[in-house]
C-alpha cells in the first residue's frame, strides 16, 4: 500500500506537473470564473519559471549531496558493497537489445571499481522494478547482468536481489540476502542525494553500512546560488531534490527510516566516520 501511494502521489505533486496542471486549470476555469482562472493561470504559469529558472533546484539539492562526505579508502578491509537500482533503462535495453543507463549510471562505474579494489568482497546489486501498472520487459538486474561484462565484471561474481521496488524494500530484502555480521564492513553505492534515505532505510532494517556516495549533480555551496539557463534544466532538479525531500519525511513518519534526515555517524571521537 505504501509503494502504491507514493507512487500516486508523486504523479501529482511533482512541481513541474503540479504546476501545470495549477496553469491548466485555470485557463478551463477562466471563462467562468474569470479572477479565479487568473490567479491559477499566474500561479502556475509564474512558478514554473521561477522554479525552472531560479537556484531554487540547486538549493535542495546541495544539502542532500553534502549530506554525507565522499568514502575515503583507509585501508580497512571491506567485507561487501551494495549497489542500488535506479539507474537502469529496462524498456530502452529490452527494446535495443544493449544495457541503457540514465544520469545515475556512476553506480555501474562505482560497481566495477570496487570489484577491483577488492577482489575478496561480495558484490549485490538491489533492485528490482518500481513500475507501478506497467510490466517491465526486463527488471533492473537484467539489464545490470548484460552491462557487468563491459566493466569487467564476471557475472557469476555479483549477488543480485531482484524484488525491491523502494528504498525501503532494497534495505530489507538486501539484509535478508546478505545476512551480514556484526563485525563486517558493507559498502553502500547510490546516488549523493539519495544517500540520506538509503542510510536511514538501512540503518532502520538492522543493517549498517558504510556510505560510497556516487553521481553528484552538483559542485556544491560555490554554484548554490547559480541561475539555471533553461526551465527544464531547472524544473528537472526541483523535480529530483522536492521527491527526495518529500521521501525523507513519508519514510521517517512511516517508520521506514531512522531519522528525518540521516546524519553521519559519530565515533568516539566527535568526526564523522568514513
């Protein structure tokens, strides 16, 4: 039920189709309640530009990416990495017959680099399908089965847990999968600005990692306050950074994380870990 809402939701309260539809409907409301359709019509027409146009899309984002530092390689054995679905094009590699990634593919990247770094660890990949009503022809671990070969990866290495349709799902069922040790060391591999979700969806499933952010969108607080050059560029990054915002609160208040928004841990020391 909870996967089915969200998915719902989100259909909606995107801002770019939220506001659209705010425009829309108040150019049909227009010729009968002309100030109302007027009001709507700005509104919408207004904020799409403003949030197309304006920081306001790099402004949530930052946060969220610099929420978690970059994994910094101390020398300490690593017993696993887990890598996160999303990024896989499943309609797109079905249909043209080689692996199709969109913007988040640093993941696959990340995959193959750790495979190398450490040869003795177990490599899984999470993710199944979060299409709603639409069957996908192939799931996200097909499509990262037929990529493993071209990042020098043997496929027979790579764990895959292949039912997960949310973060929520991943974390549990990656858990299941794994059934890690108290004393072992697990990398986690998503994306900067979903790191936060993804740890707190861990962490409430019992399973700690250690966060490997990867596909920053951003080059942090210097360009914060940048003006995007066209409104979809903009609106795309409002779109991103308000479901991710949007995600933390709905996991949080459904239990699904352990914290609204999942900080760093603190050893002994005071400093976050690595």
């Amino acid at each position: 039920m909870f996967f089915t809402l969200s998915k719902l939701a989100w259909a909606v309260a995107a801002p770019s189709t939220f506001l659209t539809l705010l425009a829309v409907a108040g150019l049909v409301l227009l010729p009968w309640f002309r100030r109302l359709g007027t009001v709507l019509t700005v509104l919408g027409g207004v904020g799409l530009l403003v949030a197309g146009l304006s920081p306001i899309g790099r402004m949530l984002m930052v946060p969220l990416e610099n929420r978690f530092p970059a994994y910094v390689d101390e020398g300490s054995p690593v017993d696993g990495v887990i890598v996160l679905g999303g990024a896989e094009l499943a309609g797109i590699t079905a249909a043209r017959g080689q692996s199709s990634f969109q913007e988040a593919g640093e993941r696959m990247l990340a995959m193959g680099e750790l495979a190398r770094r450490y040869p003795g660890a177990r490599i899984v990949f999470a993710g199944g399908s979060s299409n709603l009503v639409e069957a996908s022809p192939m799931q996200e671990a097909d499509v990262v089965r037929l990529a493993l070969p071209q990042i020098g990866v043997d496929p027979a290495r790579v764990e895959f847990e292949r039912y997960s349709r949310n973060t929520a799902e991943n974390a549990r069922l990656a858990r299941e999968l794994v059934k890690p040790q108290p004393d072992q060391r697990w990398l986690l591999v998503t994306s900067a600005f979903h790191m936060p979700r993804a740890i707190g969806c861990f962490r409430a499933a019992g399973f700690p990692v250690i966060p490997y952010p990867v596909d920053y969108r951003t080059i942090g607080r210097p360009e914060l306050f940048r003006l995007f050059g066209t409104v979809a560029d903009g609106l795309s990054f409002v779109d991103l950074a308000t479901r991710e915002w949007m995600g933390l609160v709905a996991y949080y208040l459904a239990g699904r994380t352990d914290a609204l928004f999942p900080a760093p841990d603190q050893p002994p020391g005071g400093s976050p870990s690595r």
